[in-house]
C-alpha cells in the first residue's frame, strides 16, 4: 500500500509603501525578482532560487500568480575528504573534480501561489518528501530586498511571516503573564481593520514606522489584559510580534511568542 505523504503551508505578507490598490506593483515586484533570478543564500549552504513564476489566467495576472521555489546546495569545493585515506584530499585528487559553476545538487521543489491584490504569499513547506522552513523563504525575500537594484527599483519592501492566529488568542486566555512585549510595524492602508486604522493614523501623526509596547506585571502579580490591548495584541500578531512570560502550573516561567523560531 502505496505510503501517503502530506504537503504543509505556510504563508508570507509582502509589503511595499507605497503601493497601489489594484496591486500591480506587486506583479512587476515578482516579475523584476523573476527576470533577474540568481541562487540566494539563505542558511549555510542552502540556496533558494525562483525557478518558475507564471500568471494563473494570462489575460488576468491581478487574479494571481503560479510559481516554485527551488531549495539547493552549493558545494564547498575547496574543502574535500578522503574518506579511504582519512585525511584531507591532496591536490590531485581534487584536481579531479569538476563542477560547472551553474549546477547545484540536492534541488528541492516547493509551489507557491502569489494574490498581488492581497500581497499574499502562499507556499508549500513540506511536499514531496521534502521539507523548507518557512523563515527560509522569508530570508529569501529579505536578502533580495537588501540588493540594491531591488531596493532603488522597489522603496521600503518587506517580508512578514504570516502567523497562526490561533497562536495570539491562546497567549490571550491565558491567566498568569508577567511580561508582554508587542511589537507593530505601520500595517497596509487597503487591508486593515478598525483598530489597524487607528494604529495607522497614529503612526503617521508622529511619523513612525513602528511601535513598541512592554508591560511588566507588578511584583509577584499578572498583567489584567483590557479589551484595548487585546486587540493590540491581535494587530501586532498580523503586522509584528507578540511575546508573552507566563507561570505554567508547576511554578515554571515559559515564554511564548508569535513569530516562532526557525528550527
């Protein structure tokens, strides 16, 4: 019986100020990445390269776009073991080796979709048999955010792990928070809710582009969460990150957050 293999996603936020409602930055954005592909360095020797990108209607590519990430290895061909010998490879022997600087072994596929209109990434992490963290992929982006053609093309781009939601509400009931720390950057004018305008509005009364909020329980106390910082909370897991210490049961300080950590 034939074993079945699941496939997991994950999903990125790509942010660029300032952009249109329509999103048709965004599609140039993955266009531009697309036309001037090259292997990115993400972790080590992990390499992440845009291998395929294509509109999913060609007479309607806002409707969104079709595309593969494709995870490789570069090899470190200055640094070879003889394993019959133990000892370092001698000259001649790694004279022998010969690999064209445009192969990569260990290609690894992963499928994404892109909705511009949202700017919404959403990706395979594990398919195939094989697996892609999710924070890789978000190195992806900030590594070519940082180049500079993409940068004078493209003004303050950005990447955002998109959390689970269901991470912030369970920090919310809990009981016993001693510290919290929020952290919120200036969430997108077209996609925001109630609360994110009135966030916006300040940020741009005071021209910022983030806010920081801790709270630290008084001496051998919890914090008491109002409705106001709930909804804080909430905002910060969309557009930033939520990180709670908290007194487990057995008189333990745990923390918890909602960005999560690469593994």
């Amino acid at each position: 019986m034939a074993r079945k293999r699941s496939v997991k996603f994950g999903a990125l936020n790509i942010t660029l100020h300032p952009h249109d409602g329509e999103g048709k930055v965004y599609i140039r954005l993955l266009e531009y990445l697309y036309d001037n592909r090259k292997p990115v360095p993400v972790r080590g020797n992990d390499y992440i390269y845009l291998s395929a990108l294509k509109p999913l209607n060609e007479d309607k590519p806002l409707e969104g776009l079709f595309g593969t990430f494709t995870k490789l290895t570069k090899i470190d061909a200055d640094r070879w073991y003889n394993v019959d010998d133990d000892k370092p490879a001698e000259a001649d022997d790694v004279k022998q080796v010969n690999i064209p600087v445009n192969l990569y072994p260990n290609a690894k596929f992963f499928n994404f979709f892109f909705f511009p209109k949202k700017h919404i990434l959403i990706t395979e992490i594990v398919a195939n048999g094989d697996s892609v963290s999710i924070q890789t992929l978000s190195k992806f982006f900030e590594v070519l955010f940082e180049r500079e053609d993409i940068s004078q093309n493209f003004t303050k781009a950005k990447v955002q792990i998109l959390p689970d939601m269901g991470k912030v509400e369970t920090i919310i009931k809990m009981e016993k928070i001693f510290l919290l720390e929020l952290e919120v950057h200036r969430p997108n004018a077209d996609d925001v809710d109630k609360v994110e305008k009135n966030l916006m509005a300040k940020l741009n009364r005071m021209n910022a582009e983030k806010v920081q909020e801790k709270y630290e329980a008084q001496n051998k106390g919890y914090l008491e969460l109002d409705e106001i910082t709930k909804d804080t909370m909430r905002v910060a897991a969309k557009n930033g990150k939520v990180e709670a210490k908290v007194i487990d049961d057995k008189g333990l300080v745990k923390k918890y957050s909602t960005s999560g950590n690469p593994p």
